[in-house]
C-alpha cells in the first residue's frame, strides 16, 4: 500500500472511533434521561388539631376511672388524635376501667376530648369520664320490690327493674346499661343512672348481681360517679 493509502486508512479509522464515541455518548444520555432516582419519601407530617389544651388536675387519691353512659350495644371508638375526623387507634369495650394521662383537649366544634390508656391500647375519646367512689351494699333497701317484678327474661331486665327502684330517690331520670358479664353464681350486670343537674356528682352506677332461672335481683352495690376525683370520705371534689 502506498503511503497516501495508509493516511487514507488511518483517517478513516479515526473518524469511526470519534463516531463511535459519539454515538455511545448520545445513548448513556438518553438512558439517563429514562432512569428515575429513587429516594427516601419525604415523611407525612402528622396532621395538626385546630383547638386548644384543656389543664386537668389528676386526682388527689388513686380511684377507679371508668367511661360512663356508654350502652353495652355501643362501640367506643379510640382515637389517634382528638376529633371525630382522626385516625383510629381501636376499640374499648363499654365498662372498660380506663386510666386517663391528664390531658384534655378541646376541638374547634366544642367537644372535649380525653387522652386515656385502656389495657394496651393509647389514644382520644369523647364520652364522659368519671372517676368512680367506694360502693355501698343497698341490696336490702331495693331487691325485694324489684324481685317481686319479675319472673325477667333477661339479667338485663332485673337490671332495669332495680334500676328504675333507685333512680327517682337519686333524681337520675337517665337508666343506662352498660355491660353484662357472667360468672360462677349468675350474671352481674353493670347500670349507669345519668342526668343529675349537678357538674361534681355526674351519677350513680349500680352493680346488680342476678341469679337462679327467673333471673331474680340477689345484690346490688351503688357508688357514686364523680367528675372531677373522690376524696378519702367518699365524696366527690
């Protein structure tokens, strides 16, 4: 090959290796353009509650703290943040001892919200709570005008029957059922009497131990629903 052949060659070959960088260049840009950078998602911030603190002062003795006026055919639903709008924590069932961490808010529509832990469970409810006093025994004053009611279908109804005993002498025209639970000697079954015109005294709650076939009234233990604690007298604060 002549010397011009050989220059001719090299050129060419030159040129094809520029073109062929070239090409391989415009591909990995192209590529790029079609590969999508995965990240870490940016965290949702969690949703804020237009309304304001409410100061609770916890009780000065250690007392049961229940939900009252909640139906045992109700569910209460536990909220991850207050407002009938947020996020669901779970379910407490009705006659649940709850355990109130003294914080309470109140929403922009005017319900007040309580930050409670029932069993495992943490977060807001709207029902009423109460903080519940000693019990006293008042089977002997009520049982046997109420035994004389029946026979009863249900322990519910030997409930109601002592319930509706009690209620006028106490001026809670409210009668609320909240739970039935049975045991070794019968089924006890657990009233709220409601409505009382009074912000310390929210009620009563009865406790009616039932028994035999006709669901007959056997005892009845009565303590009192305060709203804001119990002393060591057994009064409401």
């Amino acid at each position: 090959m002549n010397r011009c052949g050989a220059w001719h060659t090299r050129s060419v070959r030159r040129v094809f290796i520029i073109f062929a960088a070239i090409v391989g260049l415009v591909a990995a840009s192209c590529g790029a353009d079609s590969v999508v950078a995965v990240t870490d998602p940016t965290p949702v911030p969690a949703p804020t509650v237009a309304g304001r603190v409410i100061e609770v002062e916890p009780p000065e003795i250690r007392v049961e703290t229940v939900l009252i006026g909640i139906s045992s055919t109700d569910t209460i639903m536990l909220h991850a943040l207050p407002g009938i709008d947020q996020p669901l924590a779970g379910d407490v069932p009705p006659g649940t001892s709850i355990e109130p961490l003294n914080n309470a808010f109140e929403t922009d529509d005017g319900l007040v919200w309580w930050q409670v832990r029932a069993g495992a469970l943490n977060g807001w409810i709207q029902p009423s709570i109460a903080y519940r006093g000693p019990s006293d025994n008042i089977t002997d004053q009520v049982v046997d005008a109420a035994a004389a009611q029946g026979p009863f279908e249900t322990a519910e109804d030997a409930a109601r029957a002592v319930a509706a005993q009690v209620a006028p002498g106490l001026g809670a025209p409210e009668i609320v059922v909240v739970s039935a639970n049975e045991n070794a000697s019968g089924t006890s079954v657990t009233v709220d009497l409601l409505g009382l015109q009074d912000d310390s005294l929210l009620g009563y709650r009865l406790i009616v131990g039932t028994s035999g076939s006709a669901w007959q009234p056997a005892s009845v233990f009565q303590s009192k629903l305060c709203a804001r604690g119990v002393t060591a007298e057994g009064l409401c604060l």
